[in-house]
C-alpha cells in the first residue's frame, strides 16, 4: 500500500523560490556593480558559477515540489 504525500510545505516553497532569486539578484549585482565591489570583482567568472549554482539548486527543488 502506496502513502500518497501531501502537498510541500510553504516553507519548502519559500526556499525554493529564495534560491532562485538569490541566484539572479547575484547575477544582476555582479553585472551592475562589481566594479564597486572588489570581492565580488575579484571573483571574476566564478560569479556565474555562483549565481546559476544557487537558480539550478533552486530548479533541482522544483522536482520534489508538490
């Protein structure tokens, strides 16, 4: 006998979505103001590696999504 699961809690939606828009407000700083912030500058194109990390982890979450 199969236990059908609920739905996913709010919280689980809300990291989600956190993840997602982590990952593009990253993306958005780095192209308009990594020239202000050297840390972020100095990362060069490992920037986009973080970015898209955190949208993908984000889009991996979608799978469990109920």
């Amino acid at each position: 006998m199969k236990v059908k699961a609920g739905p996913s809690s709010t919280l689980y939606v809300s990291v989600m979505l956190g993840f997602m828009l982590v990952g593009l407000v990253w993306l958005l700083v780095y192209y308009l103001a990594a020239d202000q912030l050297e840390w972020m500058n100095n990362l060069g194109a490992y920037n986009f590696l973080i970015g898209f990390g955190f949208m993908v982890v984000g889009l991996i979450m979608t799978m469990r999504w109920r």
